[in-house]
C-alpha cells in the first residue's frame, strides 16, 4: 500500500483508492460466469483474471497469441480458454470472435482491457494511428462482433484511462486518424481513451435492456504499460511510484467490481475510477462526438 493511499477516503460504497480486486469480489461466487478479458498477460490484466478465477468465473483469457495467453493462465493457475487477440490485426481480432462463438459459452462480461500507451513516434495500422486502431477500433472489432454471446445481463467493461482528458482540444482528430500533424505521444494515447469512453456510452445506447457498458480509469500503477516511455523517466516514475501509485491489485479493482458486483448490475453508460462513480472529460460527455466515432469506426471496420 501507498503513503497516498493511506489518506484516501473510500467512496459511498465503501470501495475506494486502495480497494483490491480481491476486497471488491469478496463473497461473490462467479461459478458458471464466463468472462471473456483482453490484455491477460501483463500487468491488472493479470490480476484480473487470477481473481476472476479464484473466485469460480471462467475466463477466456486473450492474449496477443495463444501462448501468451496459456502462459498466464498457468502463471495464475486458472483453468480458463486461451485464445489470441492481437488487437491491432482485424483478422486476428475476427478469428477470435468466431472462437468465442464457437465455445457457445454465453458471456456474463467482456473485459477490454489491453492497451498500449505513450508510442515515442506516429506508427500506422491500416492507416491509422497505432494507439488509436490497438485501443478503440481492436476491441470494437472484438466487442460489436460478440455483442449476440452476451447474456441478457452482460456487461462489457471497457478499461479507459484518466488521460483521456490529454485528448486534442477536438476531441478525436477525425481529419487526421493517421496521427500524421503534430503528432503527440500523450496526445494520441488520450484520444484512444477518450474514444473507449465514447464507445462505451454509444454502446450503453445500443445493448439490449438489461445488458451494460460502462468505462473506467484504473489508477497509475507502475506495470509494462510504460514500455514506450523514456527509460529515465519510468525508472524514475517506478522508483518513486511506491509512495503514491497504486499496486497492481489495487489497480485491477475497478474493472473486477464492473465485470461481477451485484450493485452495478443495472448501471450503465457511466465512467468509474476507484470503484466509484467519476467524472469524465466534457468531451467524453458528447453524444454527438460519440455518434460521429461510431459511425466512423463502422466505416473503417468495414473496409479492413
Ligand atoms: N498502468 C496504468 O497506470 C494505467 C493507467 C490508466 C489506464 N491504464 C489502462 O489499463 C489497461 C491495462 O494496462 P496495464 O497497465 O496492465 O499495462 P500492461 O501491463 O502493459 O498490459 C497491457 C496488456 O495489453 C496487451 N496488448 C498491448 N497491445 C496489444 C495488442 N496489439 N493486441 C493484444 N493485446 C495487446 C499487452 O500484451 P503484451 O504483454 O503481449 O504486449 C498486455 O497484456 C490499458 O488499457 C491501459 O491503457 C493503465
């Protein structure tokens, strides 16, 4: 635990900063839930699903490569599926779709939850910009083509991130998904988040009655995330992070009380950080900048 968090005060729920995935699923038996989790591998990921299946839920657990993904179902003793995801491949992300379909498991939850972060340089996939095309349009592959496995009550948790509020002034730069003017590493990495958040309040629109959508942001915690990063700088942001950052159990609690906790059963559309209620960017709030997203990732999607 964190100096910081020694002076958080938990929200009206009782969860708060320094809640673990542990503390926010206790005395929740997931047994015959299955729950379908991106990012496995790494990170609150791992945590996620160590903690999913401890406590009965069967994940199938998706990892860039199916290696991957059996490695860290063995690392956490799990008995889940592992599948690849990469998320940046269409076809990867689509022959993962049909796998899941092909379990005729009915998923209780899907977890977005890979992402990559801070890319030092403007790389493309399919023209575009890589963080925006591996965090939004991945996982809107994934999500839109298993929308039917869901349950009646389904929940898909979308894992975002604070930074979403670093996005361009506009928003999302839809005159240049390439990232090819002004480039900015954070600047990029908050336009994917803020689209996760987009994407998720559209969705919330589009499920069925009785299934849910909602993002999150995490907390700061030190993992693989910052991989791009200037190496001083995350050695320095580790070194020091014990004191104020969260711990990986810490920062895998709010996606784990989104996927399972009978008190978000019926929310739906909203931002959570620390297990709580949040508030989002103005921009994350704009239906019609959310319309736009959608319509335009339907575009892109359909020509991969
Ligand atoms: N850590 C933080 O402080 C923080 C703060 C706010 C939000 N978040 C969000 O939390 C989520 C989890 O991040 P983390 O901190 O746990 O980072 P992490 O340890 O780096 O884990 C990220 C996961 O995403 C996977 N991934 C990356 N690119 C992928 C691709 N193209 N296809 C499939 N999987 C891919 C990684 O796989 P490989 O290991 O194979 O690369 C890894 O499993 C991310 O969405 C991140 O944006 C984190």
């Amino acid at each position: 635990m964190s100096l910081y968090s020694m002076f958080q005060k938990p929200g009206l729920n009782g969860y708060g900063y320094s809640t673990t995935a542990e503390q926010v699923t206790v005395g929740l038996d997931l047994t015959g839930q299955t729950f379908l989790l991106t990012g496995c591998n790494s990170g609150i990921g791992l945590e996620t699903l160590r903690v999913l299946s401890m406590r009965g839920g069967h994940v199938i657990a998706a990892a860039r490569s199916e290696d991957k993904a059996r490695a860290a179902l063995e690392q956490v003793s799990a008995k889940g599926t592992p599948l690849a995801c990469e998320l940046s491949d269409p076809s990867s992300v689509r022959a993962c779709v049909e796998a899941v379909k092909a379990l005729g498991r009915p998923l209780d939850a899907i977890i977005c939850n890979a992402g990559i972060m801070a890319l030092p340089k403007a790389v493309q996939q399919h023209g575009i910009e890589l963080q925006l095309f591996t965090n939004h349009i991945g996982h809107f592959i994934l999500v839109t083509g298993l929308v039917d496995a869901l349950t009646a009550n389904g929940r898909v948790v979308v894992v975002s991130s604070s930074a979403h509020q670093r996005a361009p002034k506009e928003g999302i730069r839809f005159d240049d998904l390439a990232g090819e003017k002004n480039y900015s590493a954070w600047g990029s990495y908050g336009q994917s988040k803020l689209a996760n958040i987009l994407f998720t309040r559209q969705l919330a629109g589009r499920l069925s009655k009785g299934q849910t959508a909602n993002s999150l942001h995490p907390g700061v915690i030190t993992t693989n995330l910052a991989r791009h990063m200037n190496p001083v700088v995350s050695t320095l942001f580790g070194a020091v992070g014990s004191l104020f950052l969260k711990t990986i159990p810490q920062g895998a609690a709010t996606e784990c009380y989104l996927a399972t906790h009978p008190e978000v059963a019926e929310t739906s559309g909203k931002y959570f950080s620390d297990c709580n209620l949040a508030t989002s960017s103005k921009a994350a709030q704009d239906d019609q900048l959310a319309e736009k997203l959608w319509s335009v990732s339907e575009k892109i999607v359909a020509d991969l």
